[in-house]
C-alpha cells in the first residue's frame, strides 16, 4: 500500500519510456501526469490499465527531456502517492510557466455504446504542458474509475479516449456524462485561464 514502482528506459531516438504500476485507485494517471507535467515531460503515447489484481499500470512515451532527472521523478512519484505532494499548485505554476500562445479549450464527446461494460469518454484539445493532468483530474474529481487510457498526440493537437466506469462498476448515466463535461472544462480553465 502505497508503494509506487517505475521503470525508465530510453528509446534509440532519446525517447522515454516510462511505466509506472502501483495499487488502482481514481485519480492515480492525474497524479502520474502531474507529476510529469511539474518535470516538463511532453507526452507523446500513453497508455493505462487497471488490473484484475487490483493495481494500476501505465506507460508513457515522452518526447526527449531537457532534464532527464528520472530520480527526481520517482521522489515526486512517491511524494504525489504519499500526500507529501500538492501536485495541483506545482502544475498550475508550471503550466503558467509555459502557457501557449493561444486559448486552451477542450472537446469533450461522451460515447454511452461505443463499449458493452464502460463509457467511453473522447477528449480532443490543444498540446500543452498540463493538459493529460487537467482532463485525468477532471474526470477523477467524480470519482469516476478510468479502466482504460489511450493517449495520443498528434501534432499539435492531443486525442484522449478513457473507459470509464461509476465505483459500483457501472455506466455514467446522463448526469453523470455532464457533470463530467464540466468538471474537465472547469480543470482546464482553472490552469489555462
């Protein structure tokens, strides 16, 4: 309980691969991705799953790091996980830090049967340090379990698509599916202005 491992390796073209696994619970890929986004780390893919077992995995691709202080990175890990890290206020300075030029605003589209066992919750928006955070927190907010993540960024523009289900396991209902609209529009505005 509330160990958090991860793994660093670097691809031929200086790309990183993190994974990262600890035990499943809503909020963990916003964390990850806070804590990315305090290390500048720029997501290219990435990918989450919950487990039968219980645990949470993920795996990014990351555009090659001017940093590159992976140690750094597990202490935050581990500090995130721990309640040693208020990782909102070290995003939403970060993010201040290297805001775009231009406005970021979200598309949120909510697919009720896209999945038998899950809603599927397709994000598109703007590349821009933070903006994974901003949508993992928004949908975490609920108390919404994301199941499945695929991460995409294509270009300038990132293409995020989530399974999610309520914590009795089941599909978000109408309410749910705007209330979820909400609060990942509130997340982005909170950071982006």
């Amino acid at each position: 309980p509330g160990e958090v491992s991860h793994r660093v390796q670097t691809d031929a073209s200086g790309r990183a691969l993190v994974t990262v696994c600890m035990n499943d619970r809503p909020g963990t890929l916003a964390r990850t991705a806070a804590v990315l986004t305090i290390h500048r780390a720029s997501v290219l893919k990435a990918q989450a799953f919950s487990t039968t077992t219980g645990l949470a995995l993920e795996r990014f691709v990351l555009r090659p790091s001017p940093t590159g202080d992976w140690a750094a990175v597990g202490r935050d890990l581990q500090a995130a996980f721990s309640g040693r890290l208020a990782v909102d206020p070290h995003v939403e300075r970060k993010a201040l830090d290297y805001a775009p030029s231009s406005r970021v605003s979200c598309d949120v589209r909510i697919l009720h049967d896209a999945s038998p066992h899950s809603t599927v919750i397709e994000v598109r928006a703007p590349d821009a340090l933070g903006v994974l955070y901003a949508i993992a927190a928004g949908i975490s907010d609920l108390d919404i379990d994301i199941h499945v993540a695929k991460i995409d960024t294509l270009g300038e523009r990132v293409v995020d698509v989530f399974y999610v289900r309520t914590p009795s396991g089941a599909k978000l209902d109408d309410v749910q599916a705007t209330e979820v609209e909400r609060s990942i529009a509130h997340r982005v505005s909170r950071i982006y202005g």
